[in-house]
C-alpha cells in the first residue's frame, strides 16, 4: 500500500497514512501530494478501505461506516477550506492508524 510522494506545484494539500505502535514507533502506509480537497480526501477514503480491509471486522466498522459517511466528508471538506488540517484515527489492539491530510507548507 506505500504510495510514493508526487510533486504539485502550487497549492496543494497532503495526505498521508500512518501506523502507530504502543512502543511509541511510527510507520508510514503511504503519502502523496495531491491538488485540491475534494480529491485528496477521495484518496484518503480509498486508504481507509485499504486499512480496514486488514483488520477484524470489529475494529474495521468505525472505518468504514467514515468511508460512507457523506456528513462526515462535507465537514472534511469546510475545514479543510479553511485551512485546518483533517484527520481520522482507526485503531486495533496492535495499534493505532492515523488518516491526514493538510495544506502543503503548512505546520501539522
């Protein structure tokens, strides 16, 4: 599932997926650049299914009852035109997935 960052000129946003374990350690389950907000958090979803298809069907319903959640992506959608960061954390007993996406340039 690693996707390679690809450059975008001009504004932009961010999005990335990441594995959090108890001990503290960080894994990166992919990244990319991509331009607008509608189409980042597109990515974003299809990275959420890709999560919640490795877990256990009790930890994977959180994540994908978010991936249909059309009210949920809409609030995505203001506050990322706002220009706030957005993010959405999944977790099993293993650990912890964090979904982001933010303004390229921006701090997190």
């Amino acid at each position: 599932m690693l996707t390679a960052l690809s450059p975008v000129h001009g504004v932009g946003y961010r999005c990335e997926v990441t594995a959090h374990a108890p001990d503290g350690g960080v894994i990166s389950l992919g990244a990319c650049a991509i331009r607008n907000r509608r189409l980042a958090l597109r990515w974003l979803i299809g990275r959420a299914q890709d999560v919640t298809d490795q877990l256990d069907e009790p930890y994977a319903r959180p994540g994908r009852r978010w991936s249909t959640d059309m009210a949920e992506h809409e609030r995505a959608m203001a506050v990322l035109a706002q220009g706030s960061p957005y993010s959405v954390t999944f977790a099993d007993d293993a650990c912890r997935y964090r979904l982001t996406i933010h303004l390229r340039g921006s701090s997190r």
